[in-house]
C-alpha cells in the first residue's frame, strides 16, 4: 500500500510510534496525534503509570497538547489519530472540544465508547473513522498484554 503524504495511514503510523513509546515504557501502548492542516501538532501516548493518574490516556494528553499549540480549547478543525478506539472519557473529553474528526485503529469491544455508551457520546458534527491500520494497532496491545501473563 503507497502512503500518500496527508493519508489516514500515514498518521496512524504517527500515533503507532506513540504506542510504541508506551510500550518500551510499561504502559498500555497507546498512541495518538492531533492533525491540524495537515500538521501534525500534538504527539501522546498513555502516561497512566509513570504519572499515576488514571485519566492520564493518550488522547486526554493529546488534546491538551493541541489547545496548548492553537491556543485556544476547540479543536474543530482538527483530526485525532489514536490506536485504540477512545474510552468513554475520552469520547467525552472529545466532545467537549468539539474535535473535527477522530481516525482510529483497532476496536476496543470492552471498554470502547462504542461498546459503553447507549447512543453516541461525540460532538454531532464529529466525523470518526475507525479499522485504520486496524490488524498493526490490535497486535501491539495483545503483544503487549500477552507479555504480562
């Protein structure tokens, strides 16, 4: 599969490097980014242990990350890429900053908002995307659960 420059794919790989850095430090490998005209300004993964806060997710670290950088608490014109579909804080957290969009990878049947909610928790003008490099961000979460056994 060719990658063009500003495709879905190419910054999942972004947000995988994050997952990645989560790994090698012992947290639940996920990763996210924010994409603001196609830039990407805001790189996260989950901090939960090394900052023992349990609302410490990736995506609740990116969107600070981002209105930092814009300056401002809306993020409506901009697109989260994260591994994991969000959890229902997360979804909730995105709501309130009115995200334009959220891409996902793998689908988190336990405890993904999708799987949670009764009806959907997002911003109505939020457009999501989910199954992107799916298959790659569900295998370093099972790898890295499969290691704790």
């Amino acid at each position: 599969m060719e990658l063009t420059v500003f495709s879905d794919e190419r910054f999942m790989k972004e947000a995988l490097k994050e997952a990645q850095k989560a790994f090698e430090a012992d947290e639940v490998p996920v990763g996210a980014v924010v994409v603001h005209n196609n830039t990407i300004i805001a790189r996260a993964h989950n901090y939960t242990e090394a900052l023992n806060d349990v609302t410490a997710h990736a995506e609740m670290q990116a969107y600070t990350a981002a209105a930092d950088y814009l300056g401002g608490k809306y993020l409506d014109e901009c697109t989260l890429y994260v591994t994991l579909e969000p959890c229902v804080m997360c979804a909730g957290a995105a709501f309130w900053s009115q995200i334009g969009k959220i891409v996902f990878g793998a689908v988190d049947d336990r405890r993904g908002y999708q799987a949670v909610a009764e009806k959907s928790i997002l911003h109505p003008k939020t457009e999501v995307v989910s199954g992107v490099m799916g298959a790659e961000c569900g295998a370093l979460i099972r790898n890295f659960f499969r290691s704790k056994r």
